[in-house]
C-alpha cells in the first residue's frame, strides 16, 4: 500500500498525466439504512468515515461475520481512472496499482509512464492531452473487464451453492438474517449459503416491511424481523441454472 500511494502521489505532485485506482464514498442513504441495523444488534458506528469503518469490521463477532460481507457490498466500486479523487476505503488521497504488473494491465500501464517520465525524461506538454485521453479510454476499459470478472466469479459461486442445496429441499436449517430488503430477508445457514425468505414465505402473522428501521413487523403479533436475528428455515427450492435458493 506504501509503495503504491507512493509511486501515485509523486506522480501526482509532477502533474503528469496518470492512471489512478480510486473509491468514492458509499452512498449516504445506503450508509443510514446499515447504520440503523447493526445498531440494532448492539455495534456502533458514529459516521461515515474509513476509520469508523474499520473499527466496526475490528468489532464484529465471529458469530455475526456475514456483517463484513454487508459492511462491502455497501461501498461503492473501486475503479480506475485518470481523475484522482482519492481512495476512500485506504483514506488514501492518492493512490495507484503498481505492485503487479505481470498480472494486471493497470499497473503494466503504471510502470511504462514511470519509464516514459523517470528513465527516459520524455515528458511533452504537447501531448498530455492525448495521453491524457488514452489513459481515460484504457481507465474505463480495466474497470469493465475487473467488473465482469468479479460478476462472473460471484455468479458461479452461486450457481454452486444452489447446485450443493438441491440435495436439500425440504431441511431444516438455524439461520441469521443477513440481510432486509422490501420484497422479503436473506437468511445465512451452513458454510455461508445465502437464501430468500420472501415475505409472502414469511410464516405465523402477516408481515409489513418498516422502512424506517429496515425491518418487517408483523400485522397481528408485533413480531419484528431484523437483520441479526436467529431463525429457523426450510429449504423450499434451489434452482442453480436461476442461481436461486429459496427458503420458507
């Protein structure tokens, strides 16, 4: 981390044109809603700040470890880019990829402009609008194919895990909840196998999503289901060509 904060805020400080690895702040509406749940489950998290942040993950129980999983799909995207707008998960101001160039074209990208400014002193004011451009357009496409990367591998891990619960339609499983959303909960069970309690599956009382506190309430008996909470599940369907485990 040292060594690529180092090799970008020089760059930086030189004022050449150059390709960034940068992460904005997680959307302030997305933040209220997971501040309000875990806590809810008794953790606490003042703002919206990367030291916050990390003494929560510091805090988690090991009982509660889906919480990590959440506190990332909360934050937005780290992309590249030729505009440095700071690294907000590292509290990095300037940042780059530098250490892995046999693997990553970012940072085989990083290490020609190194040579281009450092070894051979070709620095042309007169082209930094092109070069500028050219970064820009490689930026954008390193950003896509990561992209697609990371949702071809989630997807195939999904489409395993629901080929791995056929065998067990109709177990009952202990469960947490991982996770409100309108339209019904996500239940965690064994090995870290995530599925849907849609709320129309939601058994003994007719239940209402509570926005507010992103939570379901229900209708007759005031049970409150929120995230944290242990529950007890049936696997009603896995369906690995839909990616899709379904619990009641």
């Amino acid at each position: 981390i040292i060594a690529n904060e180092t090799v970008a805020s020089f760059i930086e400080s030189m004022d050449l044109p150059f390709i960034y690895r940068v992460h904005d702040e997680p959307d302030g509406l997305r933040f209220q809603t997971f501040k309000a749940s875990v806590m809810n489950m008794g953790y606490k998290i003042r703002s919206l700040h990367p030291l916050e942040l990390q003494k929560l993950l510091e805090s988690i129980d090991e009982k509660d470890d889906y919480l990590k999983t959440i506190v990332l799909r909360m934050m937005a995207k780290a992309v590249y880019s030729e505009l440095n707008i700071g690294h907000f998960g590292l509290a990095s101001k300037s940042y780059t990829h530098f250490t892995s160039p046999i693997r990553r074209y970012p940072d085989l990208i990083v290490h020609r402009l190194l040579r281009k400014y450092l070894f051979n002193h070709e620095i042309d004011s007169s082209e930094f609008v092109t070069l500028t451009n050219k970064i820009r357009d490689i930026a954008v496409h390193s950003s896509e194919r990561e992209r697609n990367a990371s949702e071809c591998e989630l997807k195939v891990l999904d489409m395993k895990k629901a080929e791995y619960m056929q065998d067990f339609v109709g177990d009952k499983f202990s469960g947490v909840v991982s996770s409100v959303t309108r339209f019904g909960v996500f239940v965690t069970v064994k090995d870290s196998i995530d599925g849907l309690v849609h709320v129309s599956n939601m058994d003994g009382d007719y239940f209402e999503y509570d926005n507010y506190n992103n939570q379901y309430i229900g209708r007759r008996t005031n049970k409150k289901i929120k995230m944290g909470d242990k529950v007890s599940v049936i696997l009603i369907n896995a369906n690995k060509e839909a990616n899709e485990i379904d619990f009641r």
